[in-house]
C-alpha cells in the first residue's frame, strides 16, 4: 500500500471489512467504486462520497483511499464512528478537528469521532 495514493493490498482488504465487522444495517462511505466492491455485501449500505459531501452524522465507518478535506468527512460521521484511511493524514488537523485514539496499522490510519461538538 502506498500512503500517496492510497493503494489497496488485499491483506488491507480483509482487515477493513474486520475492523467494520458483520453486524446488519452499517452505513459505510467510501471514496472509490474500487472500496464500495470490496466493502459491499447485502448486510451494509455502501455510497460512494462526492466531493461536495453534505451528510452530517451519518456513516458509521469512512474508509478513505485518497486526499480529501478532513472536515466534510467528520461531519458525515456518527458519534463513536470511525475513519480509515489508506493516505497519510496529519494528526495534529486530524486532532484539531475532534477526532481521537489515532492509530496505525498495516499502514493504514484509523480514527474515532467520539464527539460532535465542532461539526461546522
């Protein structure tokens, strides 16, 4: 996986769909039609963000595989929700923003909204 572009490995592949796991009814953005084929099953809701996303409080796990602005997708997410991301992020924005327990794994960023307070 490159933290550039955001290439997806498919060991990377099989650790997401863990860590958003198998429960019904999960909303899950993504930033690529090569994600939502991944991530997609019966079970969950899978869109494809746009870059003018709008939705507040929505999606329960974003998996990112590109550069994007980091506030249009905070907002998306539900309290407790999770982002993924394939490319590197600045953790200072990241914690600016509001989200915390930042963590690294196989490469891959993973970050919790716990609240909303600054949902601009």
């Amino acid at each position: 996986m490159k933290n550039s572009g955001g290439e997806l490995k498919m060991d990377n592949g099989k650790l997401i769909n863990e860590i958003i796991g198998y429960e019904p009814n999960i909303n899950v953005g993504v930033t690529s039609e090569e994600l939502k084929k991944l991530i997609d099953s019966e079970e969950k809701n899978v869109d494809v963000l746009d870059d003018d996303l709008s939705a507040k409080r929505f999606y329960h796990f974003i998996v990112c595989d590109k550069k994007r602005e980091i506030k249009p997708l905070f907002r998306a997410l539900r309290n407790g929700g999770y982002m993924i991301s394939l490319v590197d992020m600045d953790d200072n924005e990241l914690y600016d923003i509001g989200f915390s327990a930042l963590n690294r794994m196989d490469g891959m960023l993973i970050a919790k909204k716990v609240h909303s307070w600054n949902d601009w």
